[in-house]
C-alpha cells in the first residue's frame, strides 16, 4: 500500500492484468449512494501518483464507509451475542475475525460445562465479564488507528509516511504488534473468575499460558518414574481444566493425597507434573521467568488462561475456587 498526501492509496494486483484500488476521498464529505464511476477513481488517482496509469474496465466497485460501534451487554437472558454481532469497528489492525473468535472460545467452554452440569449458571456471567473490557479497548484503539491514517495534519502525515515504517521494521515492535493484533496478549486478570494466591513468575491468573518445551510426568502414565518431552499445550485439554504442577528444581512425584482432594473434579479436571526441559537452557529461562523457579500450582482453563494460580500450598484455595464456579459431583 503506498501513502500519498492527503490520501490513502492502495493497489494491489489480482493477476491476468487486474488490480484491486482503494483509496480515500477527502473531498467526499457527505453520504452517498451514487455509482462509483471510473472517472472519479481516475481522478483520485491522478491527484497522487506520479506513475501515469490510465484504469480501465472496471468490473466492480463500491462506497465504503467505517462503523464503530458496540454492543453495552453481551447477554440478554438466554441470548448471548459475539462477533459482528455484538461488535463492528474499523479493519485496521485486522482485528475483527480474532476478536469474534475469542468472544466464541470464551463462550463456548462455558456454555458446554453449565449445559452438561459441570458448573453453575453463574459461570456464564463471566463471558461479558472478560470479554467487553477487550472489545471496548479493540474499538478505541481502531478509531484511533483511522483517524491517523485519515488525519489531514502534515506532521502526522510524515509520521505515518516517514517514521511509522521504521518503528515497524524493529523487532521490538513486530513481536509487540504481533501479540496486540492476534490479541494473544490480551488478559482477564480483572475477572472474578482469576484467582492469583500467589505467584513466584510473570504469569497471573488470567493470563494466556505461554506454550514452551517442558519434562512431563503425568498420573496416566504407565510408570510414575518416566517422563517425557513435549510442547505446554499438547498436554492442554479444550474440553477441561489442566492443573500443571510445575516445579522447576525438584522432580518429587505429584503428592498422592492430591489425587484424592481433587477427585470430586476429575470428570473436568486433568493432572500433570512439569519442569522445564534442562538441558534446553533458552526453555529454562522461558519456565523460570514465567512459573518461577520455585513450585507453582497452575489451573489452565479449556481456552489456555490462567483460572487459578498458587504454591504448593495453595491446594486448599484451589479446591475452594473450584467448589464456587463447579459441580463436585461432575464425572
């Protein structure tokens, strides 16, 4: 896409000599449903690029305007809105698809544990909870990204043209970018459902748990004394809660009186020791800076956020943050 003055001019081939045009209008200061003609896109072309084109069979077109607005509740009863439905804003950022998305993986779970009796309705209270704090910073963030690019100030002209782009070519900022656009980065630490009892890393209840090489030892497996190496979430279950016991120094086997509190949530819980793979020292680093060093209890929800995190200590408040939102009796 290349910038020009006051407007933004896009051209983009399609093959067998087509090309898609988008650009803005600055004289078009009022609503319209006329037809698109040629002339005008020629004329809009013509006003900004110093490449002499002359467009031609234009074989589709149309006006497009920008609506920013949202939804003030996600719930209405026994309805539940997401996505477009409960959302619309400006493409910038290309947020839109990821947004709808979280709002259904964010619901989804929910709504399959209280249907199945897993939970109480209570829990589907939280989906607006969560989810209108992130789509109301998506909106203003858009809204601002539209009005920088539509802006007819020449100082954010140049900075769009001239300084944006080198700030986008640093690493720091793709890596930033990457994870506010595909809203990975994005948290629930406010929610009621986050119960952080304390924490020895980076991560809080409510984060998105980061996927890293770790050691497993699960109580599935045939012989407590063997581990293997494996990815953080091709252990993750979307169908339950994972609880990781993670340790970063010892490898003591889960305690077996564990087994036994937890029993009247097996049905939606699954356990698993981890430790960081040692002789990876990058995924060493990556485990301590994000579960500490020490030994951290780590409740991972069906989406992969943090419901619950502690110490090993922390068995009784885990139990007791599962009695409030989920049925001991679920099998």
């Amino acid at each position: 896409m290349i910038v020009f003055s006051n407007t933004l001019l896009g051209v983009f081939p399609m093959g067998n000599r087509h090309f898609r045009f988008i650009a803005t209008n600055p004289e078009e200061h009022e609503k319209t449903d006329d037809e698109l003609t040629l002339e005008e896109l020629q004329k809009l072309y013509d006003a900004d690029s110093h490449i002499p084109v002359k467009l031609r069979d234009m074989t589709w077109s149309s006006r497009f305007r920008i609506n920013s607005r949202m939804l003030h509740t996600l719930r209405e009863r026994r309805i539940f809105f997401g996505g477009d439905a409960a959302h619309i804003h400006s493409p910038a950022g290309g947020q839109g698809m990821n947004t709808g998305i979280q709002d259904m993986i964010d619901l989804s779970w929910k709504l399959a544990m209280v249907w199945h009796g897993k939970a109480t309705p209570e829990l589907l209270n939280t989906y607006e909870e969560e989810r209108l704090p992130i789509i109301r910073g998506i909106v203003s963030k858009t809204e601002t990204a539209t009005d920088v690019l539509n802006s007819d100030s020449p100082i954010v002209h140049q900075l769009v043209t001239h300084i944006a782009p080198v700030l986008l070519n640093t690493r720091f900022v793709q890596q930033l970018s990457t994870g506010l656009i595909s809203e990975v980065a994005a948290n629930y630490r406010e929610s009621s459902l986050s119960q952080t009892d304390q924490a020895r890393g980076t991560l809080r209840a409510g984060d998105r748990v980061h996927d890293l090489d770790v050691l497993v030892w699960s109580r599935d497996a045939a012989s407590d004394t063997q581990f293997r190496k494996s990815r953080l979430y091709e252990i993750l279950d979307p169908s339950r809660f994972t609880l990781l016991v993670a340790d970063g120094d010892s490898t003591a086997d889960i305690a077996p009186t564990w087994e036994e509190q937890l029993s009247p949530w097996s049905g939606i819980l699954k356990t698993y020791r981890i430790a960081p793979a040692f002789t990876q020292p990058e995924a060493k680093v990556q485990f301590d800076s994000s579960f500490g060093s020490g030994q951290s209890l780590l409740l991972v929800r069906p989406d992969s956020y943090l419901g619950f995190m502690g110490d090993w200590d922390a068995l009784p408040a885990l139990t007791e943050w599962l009695s409030r939102w989920f049925s001991p009796t679920a099998n």
